[in-house]
C-alpha cells in the first residue's frame, strides 16, 4: 500500500486511490486551506492558498529531497514516498500573504453579510492569516449584482476562485457565469438577457467560499450560528439526495447538500434546494377532523384529539367494512410498513396499493453527470417493496381507483403528504360513495372536501425514517424540525394505532422489518450516513 | 433567439467560416471572428457577440469573457476612425511618450481612452508597441508613426483625421 | 575598434525586396531546406538543433533541439508547432524587424522545425500592433504555397504543413507558452498549470511545441550554415560546469531608451552591454552617463553603469543580481531620470498585464503600483520600500508562488531597483513627504485615475 509522509506521520492509502496531498494530509489530518479546488471541479490552482512544501522519500534509502520551492497541494499527486509538509515557516508566511492579498480589496463587510459565521476568508484569516493591516486604506464598495432568479452577486467580495464559473461550465452545461476584464479589475458577470437560471444554479452559492454569491432566497433571513443542522433526505425526487436541513426553533431556514459520493456527490437542485417553503405554508392541515354529520358532505370538520383519533379511526374503518389503503411513495419504509400493519389488523383482507406517484415528463441529466429525475416522490421503490411482503401483487394506484370503482371497497385510507396539489375532482368522486374516507394529506384538496376524517401530514424534515431511492439506495435520516402543534407525523399515528408504547422509534421498527425480510435485510444494522445499497444483500 | 436584424452581415460570417477549415473545433475562431467584425464595425456590440455565440455553438458568456479579457475591444459604441495607440512603455517613456498622450488628450479635449465626440479620433494609451527604435511612437490604424514630439504627433493625427472622413 | 558582426540574421536588412521569396531564394535559402527534406530524417534534424546548442529566443532560453524530445515519440497526432510572435516584451523589437524584412527565412525555419517535430500544421500568434508584420508574413506564406513549399507532400517528401497567421488583441501575456495556447484556442488567456506540458498535452489537448520568431530563424541560418558555424559563435559553454548549455550562435539586441542611435543590431551572444552601447548604439545620448540599463526587457531588471561589463550571454545578466538575458532588449536610463519614475513605469506596465488568474500576481502587481502612485504624488513612506521589497521577493514562479513567470517579470524591476537604488528612493520619499515619510500604519491610499 502506498505510504504518504505528512509532517513526519505516515500514513497508508489505497493502492487504486488518486489522490492530491490535500486529501492525503486530510487522512492525516492535517486540513490544508484551500479556496479555488473542489473535488468535483477541474484543477485551476489559482488561488495559492495551498501552498505547502512537499518531497520524495527514496524508497530503498529512505533519504528525503524536498522541493525548493513550494507546490500548490491541489494539483499535487500524493504517492508513494511523497512527503508532505503543511506547517513550516516558509507555507505558514506564504498562507498569510495570499490572506493578506485576498483582504486588500476584500469589503470588510462582515457585519453586514449573511457569509460570517461560515466565511472561509473568515476562518483562514484568524487560522492563518495577519494580524495588522499593511496594505493603504480606501473606502470599499459592495456592488450588488442581479445574476439570476435565485442568486445575488456581491461583486467586490469576490476572490476570483472562479468555482462558479467552473460549475456553470462543467457541472450543469449552461455556461451562463463568466469573467470579465482583466487582473486585479476582473469580475464575475452574466451576459446581459442570458441570467444565471439552469435547474442546479443554487450550487454555486454553495460553491463560493466567501460571501459574494449569495441565495436570495436566504438573504438575510439567519445568522448561520443560529442554526443547527441536521442530516436528511430531499424529498422532492426519487434521487434521493443526501441533504442538510438547517433550522433554528423549528423553523426551517435553507437546505444544503449532504456530500454522498453514491447519490448526489456534492450537488442538489432548485427544486430540492428551495422545496421546503410548504413545511411552513400557513394553509397545510393542522389538527385532526372528523366530519360530523352522518353524510360525508355538506358538515364541516370537528377537531379529535389525537388520543381519540387512535381509537375512533380504528372503530370507523372497522364498522365500514372493506378497506383499501393508498400508501403514499412520500411515506418512509417504517411509515408504510406499519400504515399496511395496521390496515390489516382492522381487516385482514384489506387492498394495499401504492399511493399516486406524481411524475414530470422526463429525467434530466446534466454533462457533469447529475440527474433530476421524472418521478417526484423520494420512496416509491421502498413502499413498493414493503407492500410486496404483504402483497406480492403490489398494486398501484390506478389499481387502488379501478379497485374502488369496482365497488370492492367501503373505507378508503389516502395518504398523500404532497408538498402540491395531486389529485383532482374527477379522482376524488371516485371515493365519494364510500362509507368512510380518510384523507390524510399536507394540503386541503378535492379529496379532503369528500373526506371522512381529514388528517395532517409530515413535511420531510419533520419526518423520520428511511427511503429507497431510484438506484436501490436506502438512506435513514433523523427528525430536523418539530412539525406545528396539532401536527401527528404519520408514524407516530401509525405506532400508536398499533398499540405500540412510548415514542415512536423508526429504528426498532426499521429493525423489525430488516429481521422479518430478505428486501430490507440491509437495514438490519447501523446505516452508514450515506446509506446502503439493498441489493447487495438481498442477493445473499 | 436572435430576434433583430443581424448585425454580422453575411460578408462578415463568410469570412469566419473561411477560416473554420483551419481549427479542429469552432471555438478556435472567436478570436478571429471578434477582429472581422471590429475591423468593419470599430466595435463588437453585445447583439455581434450573441450572433458570434450561435455560430460557434458557445455561450454568449463564454465569447464575452474572452473579449473582455482583452481589454481592446469596444462595445458600446464605436471608437474613432482613427484610433491612436500611445505607446507608454519604458522605451516609449524615456523619450517623451507621456508627454506626447498628455498633449494629445488635451488638444482633443479627451481624457485616455476617450473618443472625440465627432467620432474621429480614440486615443488610448497603449504598452510596449515593439517600435522602440522609433519612440516615441504611435500606432494609428496601422500606420506607425515614428519619432514623434507632442506637436508633430498632433500633427500627423490630424492628417490622418481629415483622411478618414 | 572591432570589426561589428556581419549579419546573417539580419542579412536582408537594406536589400531592396529583400522580403521576397525571390530574394530569399537568391541568398541562399530554401535550398537547406529542400536538402533535410531528401536526406535527412525528423530525428536527425532534432539532433542537429541540439548540437548546435540553440537555446530559446523568446526569453527563458531552454535548449531548443532538447524541448523537441519532449514530445511523445510514435504519437498518431495532429502535432502542433506554435510560433510565437507575440513579442510584447517592453524594449522589444528584434521579431518585428525578422518579420518585416525576412519572413522567408522565418518560414524556412519553420517548415524545418515542423519536420523535426511532425508538427502538420503551424500557427503564428502574431501581436495585434505589427500589421506590417502581418502583411510581410503573408504575402511570403502565399509565396511559399505557390513555389511548392508548403501544403501537401512538401517536394514529394511525404510531409505536409500548413502554416495559418492567428491575430492577438493586445495582452502581453499571451506570449507566455501557455497563454497563447490558450488564446490560441478561444479563451481568456490564463496560463495553465503546469504538468502537463505543452510538449505532452497543449494547443486543443494536442502535443505542442511553442518557439519564438528568432529561434525560427536560427534554426533556418543552423540549416544553411552548419552545428560547426553556429557553435563557432558566442561564448561556449564552461568546461567546469556540466550543466552550463553555453550560449551559441549570433543575437539580436534590441537597444532603446537613452542612445544615440537606437536600433536592432546583430553580435555574437556575449558582447556586452557596455559595447553594445558604444560602438553600436552611438553611446549614451547628449553625452550623457548611463544611471541604470535594462539587459534584455523590462522583466529582466537593471543593471547599474559598474555593471555594464556584465556579459550579454545567457549566463551574464544572473551574475549580477538580474533574472536574466531575456529578450536581449538594451534599454539604457541616464541620469537624468527618477529611479521611482523608472519602477512606476515598471509596475504600472505589469499591474495592466497581468492575467488575474493567481493571487499574488494579480494583488501584489495592483498593490505595489499604488504604493508608487502614493510615492510619485508625494505621500510616500519608508516602510512603503519595506514592503515593495517582500512583494518583489516573493511573488513568481520561482519561489512557487504563481502559475507563469509574469509575477518574477514583475518582481524584479522592484528588486532590483530597491537593492541597488535604495538610497535614491529614500531620499526622494523623505524630500516628497518631509512629514510622513516616517509612519508606519497604513495610510489611506490615493484615487488612481488612468492607472490602468
């Protein structure tokens, strides 16, 4: 296995691997500073920040030569024999003059922009930068710049990393960022009628280390050391990209990818990115109703406890007879499963299908290899796979409608959790004979107007729980916000309508299903951030 | 997209498309197309870089970078029909060139870089010219002007200025 | 007074149409070529150049026929020759007058060095300022076409070249090897890092070799005349020290600035400067005593008067204090001017050029630059040399601080000019700015107006 020495620690990497010393000396962990290279960019090696001084160890002597001169570690191969040195005198003065020439111009702004708190010029500066000021004072500017719908440009902060224009470039095709001018002059600009607005331009706010592109739809909203972070999963696709969900006080705040080399690597889109606003739509249900009168129609909803509803709903579907339960691909796998434990405890014969899967017309993948796909829900193979345990058919919605129509039902239970509209009138008559319909869905729609009983939904981040995405991938993440008062998560409603104690707990159901069958077996033990491939044992 | 009347006539795009046999790819001739259109039009107005764009299937972004880069090619509107390089290297310098561009924008009434508003005269300061056996010199259209003192450069540009009419 | 050096260089200067191919032919060229083309092979004629011990023209001055063995042996291809004509160099004209008055001898070593090197097709970037150039390199391209020179099955051998002119816009920086590759190819021309090398992967990914006009021209003069012929010429390389490649063959010095006569004259590599001043350029002019000489371009530094001895070879500049031969550009300042007139002019130029890419370039070039504009206005301190010293000393390639050696072509006008200056800054700061010369802190900074 090849060995790299970083400041006299040897360490191993893997004899496949192809890595530059920034990511050896990580393994170290040693963090050299870095502001233009990304992993998932070209090499541009420009801004210097990295600098460090590196050599070879002769293998057979192991004598040291070092370089005379200092290397960029980005564009540096780390192999066997290389030596790495990140703390000497001569890169600890280099890193404080690419700090001290990045602050010349730099608007001392921070107390004014939204970067401070999670500023990489911040951080390396107090890390490894001056302490006095040497260059001349002048009076900054802070031009702000439109360059899209959804991002902002503070012009005179920026510090030519030139990732954005990278990403635009490689990463989603568009090419709409570019640089303007010449030397210390240059700027980053749209062309005028050609504004920065391909479905991933969110990513480069990410992207930029400083605080000179900014999200507009974040601007100004949370200081970032409010926030806490919590690992989740988009669910606005059967992607499935790896997300942090950044809230304070149950407030949602902004989503950022979760780096997952399987999924998503480093990127999310906008929908995804910007897809959290209904979580907090005054208008989605809250509190559970049952229609009062005797007819479904025509009474409005009185409130039910939750304590009640538990009983009450078990006793409705009960009484009304044949049950068909729509499973919604917006559940979790834990969600699904016991939403299918609980329909046949209250009849054992009770029609199981997979909930509408809202679809757009067609996946759309981009040249770095990113994909958005057609299907707009997180877990459809997932629920797919836990009806199958009960019901090797596995039917769809379509034939949870024809099934209905058939006159083969008396109690419909939808769950929905859409984050919009997804079902019409037309569809919603369907269910309109029956003697008990239960909508339970994040908004109001036709099928609520019908309803039986009208329950609430969870939005992803109150959620907890595991999905399945398109490529077979099950990732588990936990609860970041606790949903409005009057707000059941349906898993908590599912768990005590199986007479289970305490608080709902996603793992030990997880746990449950992973024992009792052969699809889920994967998620028997701990699952890596990242999530885990359930193919790999099923095949097993 | 292109919804006005184009700015590269055909003419201008035949002469791009000469060139294409000479490149393995087409963004090779963005240099080359932004000199056709400025040597016809003293400019390259944003509406030329777009219709440049298409031809060469690039981002309208991505031909406007590189333009920029340059720092020589104007946009807004076009530059004298004389346009008068000052040379203000060191060579230059050392025999009297920045007399000589002071002297200029003066007599014109311009600052650097500035166009007379007849349109007839640009004078931009400009580096090293190669010419130093004749500085302090200028480089007007492609005409080099040798040896110059600030009366004679004022001189030989208003000759030039009243050819170019 | 010793006989001046007969040109071969510049052997068509004075001839009337001496730019023709007629012409060309009637002094003796095209035959050399036509000779390699039927009796040598590609190999043989890299070994000649290297033997010859032609060093690069353009500036760094690497063995020439040594960077044609960096490209891959058995490549399918396409192989790139660019040749660089950028010359943009503050001081520098020796290309333009090689292009106006002899392009068939550019061409002739261009053709020969694309059989060297396979190249199929050859570029010449030429600078936006020399349309003389163009028209001259043009019209001898149309010539050589119609006389069987170029094109397809060049003389029946089985090689074929094209050569295209690609026109600049003005940026000195595109005369960095990879600068132009990357203008060459449509985009803003920022350096690339370096591996991989032009010669492995360059012009459209491509194997590529870059060389200067002059080199081109040598290599023609290498080709007529013979290894022994160049070898003869110049200052052969130091018998002590292995690693001296010596500096062969005739150079053209570009001498401006302070003289009598300033013009491009052609010697043996070596003269020096002193020489070259007086029985070339007619001396310092009005009878005046040198102050400082530039020894070849402004990257290169200064040279005080003691220092005129110093030889122009490709070692003799380094010896005292400078960064090297360069461009053999000569650019001679009395005494009559402001040292700190001289380095704004410097910074000013470099701080226009540079490319923005790297961090120290393109901050250290804008700050030292306001720091001579606050110098210049009279606002200047002594800690403002303290500082310009630390940007000259480590900003460059050298101390691995950039991507392309424009930021040591920066750094050392400042170098220089502080460590043999010093006395003369000071005492203009402390005369200018009788009461603030002494501060420490920073100080507020001037609102430039045309510095760019």
């Amino acid at each position: 296995m090849p060995t790299v020495i970083v400041d006299g620690k040897e360490i191993e990497i893997g004899a496949d691997e192809r890595l530059n010393c920034i990511e050896a000396a990580r393994r170290a962990g040693a963090e050299i500073p870095h502001y233009c290279w990304h992993p998932g960019l070209s090499v541009v090696a420009s801004c210097r920040m990295c600098l460090i001084e590196t050599g070879t160890r002769d293998a057979a002597s192991g004598k040291i030569a070092m370089m005379p001169k200092l290397v960029p570690a980005c564009q540096t191969p780390a192999k066997d024999g290389t030596v790495i040195v990140t703390e000497s005198t001569l890169v600890k003065e280099s890193r404080a003059r690419v700090e001290e020439a990045l602050l010349i111009d730099h608007p001392i702004d921070c107390p004014i922009c939204d970067k401070a708190g999670e500023c990489l010029l911040q951080d390396y500066h107090f890390q490894h930068g001056q302490s006095e000021r040497r260059a001349d004072l002048h009076p900054f500017t802070s031009r702000r710049r439109d360059v899209g719908p959804t991002v902002t440009l503070f012009v005179d902060r920026c510090i030519m990393c030139t990732r954005c224009v990278r990403f635009t470039r490689e990463v989603s095709g568009s090419s709409e960022l570019m640089v303007i001018n010449r030397g210390s002059k240059e700027e980053i600009d749209v062309f005028p009628g050609y504004p920065l607005d391909n479905k991933l331009s969110g990513n480069v706010v990410d992207l930029c280390p400083v605080g000179a592109l900014g999200d507009k739809d974040f601007l100004y909203q949370q200081r970032v050391w409010f926030m806490k972070r919590e690992a989740n999963v988009c669910g606005g696709c059967s992607a499935g990209c790896s997300i942090f969900t950044e809230h304070n006080q149950d407030t949602v705040y902004r989503l950022k990818p979760r780096e997952n080399p399987h999924v998503n690597t480093w990127w999310i889109c906008d929908e995804g990115r910007y897809g959290w606003h209904h979580i907090h739509d005054e208008s989605r249900i809250v509190g559970a109703g049952r229609r009062g009168a005797a007819a479904n129609q025509q009474a409005s909803f009185d409130t039910v406890e939750w304590s009640d509803v538990v009983t009450r709903l078990r006793a409705d579907l009960k009484q009304a007879g044949r049950l068909a339960v729509a499973v919604s691909p917006m559940l979790t796998v834990e969600e699904a499963w016991m939403l299918c434990a609980v329909a046949r405890s209250i009849d054992p014969q009770a029609f199981l299908a997979v909930g509408h899967v809202p679809r757009a017309s067609a996946d759309e993948t981009f040249p770095g290899g990113f994909t958005i796909r057609a299907e707009k829900c997180p877990n459809r193979l997932g629920v797919e796979a836990v009806i199958s345990l009960f019901d090797p058919a596995v039917p769809t919605w379509e034939g949870l409608l024809e099934h209905v129509r058939a006159g083969r039902a008396d109690a419909a239970w939808i769950t929905g959790a859409y984050p919009t509209a997804w079902i019409d009138g037309d569809t919603a008559a369907v269910f309109a004979g029956l003697a008990c319909v239960v909508a339970q869905d994040f908004f109001d729609s036709p099928l609520s107007e019908i309803a039986t009983w009208r329950l609430p939904a969870a939005g992803f981040a109150e959620r907890a729980g595991t999905w399945v995405n398109v490529a077979h991938r099950a990732q588990s993440f936990q609860q970041a916000v606790r949903p409005p008062a009057g707000v059941w998560p349906e898993g908590r409603l599912f768990w005590n309508m199986l007479g289970r104690r305490g608080l709902y707990d996603p793992s030990a159901v997880r746990r449950q299903i992973a024992e009792s069958s052969a699809t889920f077996a994967a998620l028997a033990g701990e699952i890596p951030a990242t999530g885990v491939d359930l193919r790999i044992h099923q095949l097993a | 997209m292109i919804a006005q009347p184009r700015i590269l006539t055909p003419e201008m795009v035949a002469k791009i498309e000469a060139l294409a046999p000479r490149y393995p790819n087409r963004r090779a001739l963005t240099l080359p197309a932004l000199h056709i259109v400025n040597d016809v039009l003293r400019h390259v107005p944003l509406q030329a870089v777009v219709e440049i764009a298409h031809m060469l299937g690039l981002a309208p972004a991505e031909v406007q970078d590189t333009l920029t880069f340059y720092q020589f090619f104007h946009q807004e509107k076009p530059h004298g029909r004389v346009r008068a390089f000052v040379c203000r290297s060191i060579s230059c310098a050392l025999r009297g060139g920045d007399q000589v561009l002071d002297h200029l924008c003066h007599s014109a009434g311009i600052q650097p870089y500035g166009t007379t508003p007849d349109g007839s005269l640009t004078v931009e300061p400009a580096e090293c010219l190669g010419a130093c056996d004749f500085a302090p010199c200028i480089l007007a259209n492609d005409q080099l002007l040798k040896n110059l003192t600030p009366e004679s450069a004022e001189a030989r540009l208003r000759d030039l200025r009243t050819q170019a009419t | 007074m010793p006989t001046p050096f007969k040109p071969v260089l510049l052997e068509a200067v004075g001839i009337p149409d001496g730019q023709t191919l007629a012409s060309y032919r009637s002094r003796g060229g095209y035959a050399p070529l036509e000779k390699l083309l039927a009796e040598k092979q590609p190999g043989e004629v890299v070994e000649m150049v290297k033997a010859s011990g032609l060093r690069g023209r353009g500036g760094a001055g690497f063995s020439t026929g040594l960077k044609w063995t960096f490209l891959p042996k058995d490549h399918p291809g396409p192989i790139y020759l660019c040749i660089n004509a950028d010359e943009s160099e503050p001081g520098t004209f020796n290309n333009r007058i090689l292009m106006e008055d002899d392009p068939h001898q550019v061409i002739e070593g261009t053709i020969i060095s694309a059989y060297a090197t396979r190249a199929g097709t050859a570029y010449i970037y030429l600078r936006y300022e020399y349309p003389n150039s163009w028209n001259r390199l043009q019209a001898a391209i149309d010539e050589a076409y119609a006389a069987g020179l170029l094109g397809k099955n060049i003389r029946g051998s089985g090689f074929s070249l094209d050569i295209y002119l690609h026109r600049g816009a003005a940026a000195y920086i595109c005369g960095e090897e990879t600068g132009l590759i990357e203008s060459l190819e449509g985009k803003r021309a920022w350096p690339r890092i370096k591996p991989p090398f032009p010669a492995i992967e360059g012009l459209f990914h491509k194997p590529t070799v870059v060389n200067n006009i002059e080199t081109m021209a040598c290599v023609a003069q290498i080709a007529r005349r013979g290894v022994d012929w160049f070898r003869s010429i110049g200052v052969p390389s130091d018998p002590n020290n292995p690693r001296d490649p010596g500096s062969y063959g005739p150079k053209l010095y570009c001498l401006s600035g302070h003289v009598e006569r300033p013009g491009c004259y052609e010697a043996a590599l070596g003269i020096t400067a002193r020489e070259l001043i007086d029985q070339y350029g007619g001396g310092v002019w009005k009878g005046r005593k040198a102050k400082a000489v530039i020894p070849g371009g402004i990257s290169m530094g200064l040279m005080t008067e003691a220092e005129l001895d110093t030889p122009l070879d490709f070692a003799g500049p380094g010896k005292v204090g400078c960064l090297g031969l360069g461009t053999a550009a000569v650019v001679v300042i009395d005494e009559t001017v402001s040292i700190v007139d001289f380095l704004h002019n410097s910074c000013r130029f470099f701080a226009h050029e540079s490319c923005g890419q790297c961090t120290p370039c393109r901050e250290g070039t804008s700050w030292s630059l306001r720091m001579l504009e606050r110098i210049k206005a009279g606002q200047g301190r002594l800690r403002d040399l303290d500082l310009l010293a630390e940007i000259g000393s480590t900003m460059g390639m050298m101390p691995g601080s950039t991507i392309c050696g424009l930021a040591d072509g920066a750094a050392w006008p400042i170098k220089n000019a502080l460590k043999k200056f010093r006395g003369e800054f000071e005492e203009y700061i402390k005369r200018t700015n009788p009461h603030g010369w002494m501060v420490t802190d920073p100080v507020p900074a001037l609102q430039i107006v045309g510095a760019h």
